[in-house]
C-alpha cells in the first residue's frame, strides 16, 4: 500500500473538509490533516501521532508548546488538549490513530 500527499491533498481539496481519512487496518486510521488559519480540535479518545509533511508552527501539547516543521514526529496521548498554533499557510500533516478507546498504557 502507497499513498503519496500530492495525491492525497488533491482527494482532500475535493472532499471540502481540512481531514481525510485515507487508510484503516486493525486500529490504525491514517488522515491527512490541512487546517486553514486555526486549528479547532478537541481531544481524541485514542492516542495519535502527526508526521508533518509540509509547513511549519507551533504546537500545544497539554501544557507543553513547541516549534515543528517537515518532517517532526508529534505524539498525543487519548484524551490531551492539543492543537497547531501560527502556522503556515502550506501546513499538511499525516495523522495516524491507533490503539483502543482511552488509549494504550505505557509500560513502565
């Protein structure tokens, strides 16, 4: 299986919504994310992980805030306040969910 943005931001600019889900396996949802000028997310229930592609930011992550750009990994457990401050106008992003309701455990 290959999904290449180029491809996927063409699907999302004809869907007229700033997510789109493109592949599901198990637990595992992987979307494309392109927010325009603010970021409205609200919690997930599962835990989740950003690949930025394109773009960059800052990002609020609980209480914690800090710079990405292209190609940063962003983890988020279940139920996190979290959202994409100041960010540029080329922003994209994968997002993958993964993992049951409420989030996996960490081990200790």
């Amino acid at each position: 299986m290959k999904i290449n943005p180029k491809e996927a931001l063409t699907q999302l600019a004809e869907s007229n919504s700033p997510f789109l889900t493109l592949f599901g396996h198990g637990t595992l949802s992987v979307e494309l994310y392109k927010p325009e000028g603010v970021d409205l997310q609200k919690p997930h229930s599962r835990d989740e992980v950003y690949v930025v592609i394109s773009g960059s930011g800052m990002f609020l992550n609980g209480k914690e805030t800090v710079a990405f750009g292209p190609g940063d990994f962003l983890f988020v457990p279940a139920g996190q306040e979290h959202r994409f401050l100041d960010f540029t106008d080329d922003f994209v992003t994968w997002v993958l969910f993964y993992g049951p309701e409420g989030g996996e455990n960490p081990k200790s």
